[in-house]
C-alpha cells in the first residue's frame, strides 16, 4: 500500500504544481501584454556637447524589429487563455485524483475528501475574485472562477452519484445552486466565457448524477434554461443562447429516441411544450440586443425540435394539438407582430408550415389526406403569393399531397380497370380539382412575384411540363374515376378514357384561344407551345392508348370526336390570326 500512495502524493504534488505554474505564466503574459500595449514614453534628445564638431548622422529610422513587434503584442492575449485553459484542465485532473483516485488507494477519509474538495472550489473562486479587479487580471480570474465551479460540480457529482450520501433531486438543487451563482458572477463581470464554463460542464455532468434520463433530469434543465435567461438579457451572447438551447433540448431527444414506456408520455409531452415555449420566448427577449438575428431565429426553431416529433411517446391526439399549437403560435408572431428581421420571418414561417405538416399527416390517414393538404396548399398560394417562404410551403404541401394522391390514384388503376370505394372515388375527385388549381394558383404565384420569384429562367419550361403533366394526370383520374363510379369497369373505364383524350384536346383548344388575346409575343409563344404540346399528347394516346384498349362505338366516337375538333382548332386559329394581321394592316 505504501507503494501506490507515495505515487499518488507525486502525481498530486505535480498536479498542483503544473497548475501554479501555468497560472503564474498566464499572469506574467497578461501584464506584458498590457504593458507592451501602452504608448511608449517620448525620448528626449541627447544633448551634444557644442566644443565638438559633430559629423553629419542620417535620420533615424524606425528600428527593423518594431513592424514585427506588434503582431507579436497583439497575439499574446490568446497565449494567456490558452494557458488559463490548461490550468483548468490540469486543476481539475487533481480534483479527479483527490476524489476517485484517493478513494480508492484508501487515501484520507471520504469526508475529508470531499471537503477538501469544496474548500479547493472556494478557493479557487475566491482568489479569481480577488484578482479580477487587478491590471491585466481578466484572463486568470475567470480561469480561476470556472476551475472552482467546475470542481465544485465534480465534487456534487461524488457526493450524489459515488458515495451516495444525497438523493439525486438534492444533488440537483445543489448543482443549480452553485451554478446559479457562477452565472450571477458571469453577468457581473459581463463574461460570456464564464457562463459557458458554468453552464456546459453542468449540462454534461447532470445526467451522470442521476445515472438516468428522466423527468427529473429534464425538469432540472429546464428550469436550467429558464433560470439562466435573465443573464444574457441584454447580452449579445450568442453562445451562451445555444448552450440554453442544447440543455432544455437534447435530453428531451434523447428521451424521445429511447423512451419505452408510455405511461409518463403525457409528462414528457408537457416537457415538450415547455421546452418549446421557452425557447421561442427567450428568443424573442433576447431578440432587439443580438447582432446575429438569423442564428438566433434558427437556435429557437431548434428549442422547438421535441414538439415536432413528440409523437413517439404521445398519442396522435396530443401530437396533433403540441404541432397544431405550435405552428399558430409561429404564424401568429409572423403576422402580428411587426419588425421582426426578414431572417426571423422566413425561419419562424418555414416552422410554422412544417408544425402544420406534422400535424395534418399525424390527424389525418388514408384517402381524406390528400384532398387536405391540396386544399391546404392552394390557400397558402393564393394568400401568400408575394412571400417566398409562403410559395416553398405551397410547394411542400403540394407534393406531400401529391404522394399520397398517388397511392389511391395508381397510374396502374389508369390502366387497368379498377373499382374503387365510395370513399376513394370522392376523393380521388376532390384532390383532381384542388391538384388542378394548385398547379393554376403556383403558376399565378411566381408570375406575379417576377425576378423575385427565385425561380430560373432556364427552369420555366421544366416547371411548366411538370405542371401539364400533374394538370393532364389529375383530369385523366378524374374521368376515369367518374366512368368508372357511374356506369362500372366496363362501359365506364372506356367512357372515362375517350372523355378524357377529348379533354386533352379541349384544354389545348383553350390555351391556342388564350394566345391569341395576349399581345406579348413572349407570352403568347409560350402558351401556343403547351397547346400544341398538349395536342401532341392527345394525338399520342388516341393512337397508342385509346386505338388498343377501347373498342367498339368509343373508338370511333374517340377519332371522330378528336378529329373534328382539331379540325376546328385549325381552321378557326388560322382565321383569328389572319384577323388580327388585317386588322394590322389596316
């Protein structure tokens, strides 16, 4: 036994010795640092003596050291903290030795261990309060400070989670304390880097007090957060945002990813809720200081991450009310209160419709999904044409809205005569109509909204056959469906077929009538376009589709009926643009 312990005394004694070391270092740099940094003294002229003949001497010149003396100076306060970080370290791996270590070579009695290591804390804190108010003693005394608290933690965490003389909720209450404290210190000597060493370290060492992730952890770092908000009001901190942020929301997440039991899911989803508010809130306090109002928008969006997916411990119908309730509270700050900074708008806007995402697909199942998020889409178009992150949503939802369209409304039940519920075939025609004007309301959008839009040009004639062809899809289901509903999978799906090639071409009769009232040549060249596009498709599904699957009187109503109305389409395009060059003339 002998032999361990005398090792471990030298291991302690070096310790102790690098750590003086490195804070007398980090002193003696400060102050050379500050001293370097005054403005030299002038220097008076030498008096020559007048009996002596003097030879003429150039100018002085700037000595050749001095350009590079002033990197040199300025670099030297990053010296300072790198070695106060070091002693941190260096400090609080004797603290480990003098709890875990001594413990067990069965060196000193527990009890004198662990006071031993609060009057280390005390100390340590004391002294870096008395050299704060010193020249050049920053750097040191909130080295010193954060090197107290942390080992005050370390000595808490031996108290709760290795010795186990306190429950875990007491060791909790005296972790906040001591915390508490050190960020009263950090605001007093408006030390952001203080406050981060106080908060990180407890955020990491709580969980390992409990030994478990819990309500009570979670409830603990919540009224962390909370608790911690009063001391950057006014701050521009940052950093110390992010880290209230990462404790109300990162054990949160982690519950949620391994919880099993549901029997607490309402506690938990109250945890959520909480979480949530108190990050939009705090962002919103910490909002008119901050220069970085995007990042700050951003960290609050993240706070919000356990409602967006609360689901896995709560049911569908608490999910749906924590997303439901979440997005309002976001649209509402949007649209009420103003002056917020464009970044804060597109982040809490871009939340808002990804909550009311969650919740709608987490309300809603099966066939009734699709026509909603449609309908959805098409009012956030229609309302929101002039905002982009309002076109985005409109795009998001339609495509969701899309996907599940196209789970009930197969290409395959297109082609193959299939018998649908009452239930499928109301709504494989309500979301053929709402696809039908979402495609019309986007289209308006980005018009409207021009260049600023965000949409490339060499994009447009890509975005526009997306368009046709969801448009040409949604009335092709739309008359099959109907076909098919009234007269059965016979005679209906061969109607619903020839309705709609004659629908095809009844729309590109539409588009070539629409071209010639526009006088913009542009324009009018690209509606001309999707008309003969379209009337290029209907030709190809009269003769590779409708030629093989329908038979009898449809066949040929299919061609007589499509062949008389290109024929008109023809002759009376010809006619109006032989007008309208006369009417030129003229």
């Amino acid at each position: 036994m002998s032999e361990p312990r005398a090792v471990l005394n030298r291991l302690t004694s070096e310790c102790q010795a690098m750590s003086w070391q490195l804070y007398r270092i980090s002193t003696e740099l400060a102050e050379l640092d500050r001293a370097l940094s005054a403005p030299p003294a002038p220097i008076a002229a030498p008096v020559v003596p007048a009996a002596r003949p003097l030879q003429p001497q150039p100018a002085p010149s700037q000595p050749e050291w001095e350009p590079e003396l002033q990197p040199a100076v300025g670099d030297s306060g990053w010296v300072g903290k790198l070695l106060a970080v070091a002693g941190v370290a260096v400090t609080l791996v004797g603290v480990v030795l003098l709890l875990v270590l001594a413990a067990q070579a069965g060196i000193l009695r527990p009890q004198i261990r662990v006071v031993g290591g609060f009057a280390l804390s005390a100390a340590l804190v004391g002294v870096g309060y008395r050299l704060h108010g010193r020249p050049g003693g920053r750097t040191g005394a909130i080295a010193l400070a954060a090197t107290g608290i942390a080992a005050a933690y370390l000595d808490i965490i031996a108290v709760t989670a290795y010795y186990q003389w306190i429950p875990a909720a007491a060791g909790l209450a005296v972790a906040a304390a001591v915390g508490g404290g050190g960020l009263v210190l950090a605001r007093r000597w408006n030390s952001e880097h203080l406050g981060l060493l106080v908060l990180v370290p407890l955020i990491v060492l709580a969980p390992i007090v409990t030994a478990d992730l819990d309500l009570l952890l979670i409830g603990f770092l919540l009224a962390l957060s909370a608790a911690a908000l009063p001391v950057q009001l006014g701050k521009d901190w940052i950093g110390m945002f992010a880290a209230r942020i990462a404790a109300a929301t990162l054990p949160l997440l982690a519950v949620l990813a391994s919880y099993g039991d549901h029997d607490q899911g309402l506690l938990i989803g109250g945890a959520c809720a909480v979480a949530a508010l108190l990050a939009v809130v705090s962002g919103l306090l910490v909002l008119p200081t901050t220069t970085r109002p995007g990042a700050l928008a951003v960290l609050s969006a993240a706070g919000t991450l356990p409602v967006l997916v609360a689901r896995a411990v709560v049911g569908p119908v608490a999910a749906t009310v924590l997303a439901a309730a979440l997005s309002a509270a976001t649209l509402a700050l949007v649209l009420v209160r103003p002056g917020l900074p464009p970044a804060v708008v597109r982040v809490f806007a871009t939340l808002s419709a990804v909550a009311a995402l969650i919740a709608v697909t987490t309300a809603l199942h099966g066939s009734v999904l699709a026509p909603v998020l449609l309908a959805m889409a098409v009012l956030i178009a229609v309302a929101g044409q002039s905002s982009a992150v309002a076109r985005w949503a409109a795009v998001g939802f339609g495509c969701v809205g899309v996907l599940v369209y196209l789970s009930y409304a197969s290409p395959g039940s297109l082609i193959t005569a299939t018998a649908r519920s009452a239930a499928d075939t109301v709504s494989t025609l309500a979301a053929g109509v709402l696809l039908i004007a979402l495609v019309a309301a986007t289209a308006r959008a980005y018009a409207v909204a021009g260049v600023g839009s965000g949409a490339d040009p060499a994009h447009v004639p890509i975005l526009a056959a997306i368009g046709g062809s969801l448009v040409g899809y949604a009335v092709t289901a739309m008359t099959v469906t109907t076909g098919v509903a009234l007269a059965g999978t016979g005679a209906g799906f061969l109607a619903g077929h020839m309705a709609a090639t004659l629908c095809w071409i009844a729309m590109a009769a539409a588009l070539l009538r629409y071209a010639l009232r526009l006088a913009d040549r542009d324009a009018r060249r690209w509606a001309v376009s999707a008309g003969l596009v379209l009337v290029g498709a209907a030709t190809a599904k009269l003769f590779l589709f409708d030629l093989a699957t329908l038979d009898g009187m449809f066949r040929v109503a299919a061609f007589m009926v499509a062949g008389l109305l290109l024929l008109g389409m023809g002759t009376g395009y010809a006619r109006s643009l032989a007008q309208q060059d006369g009417g030129q003339g003229r």
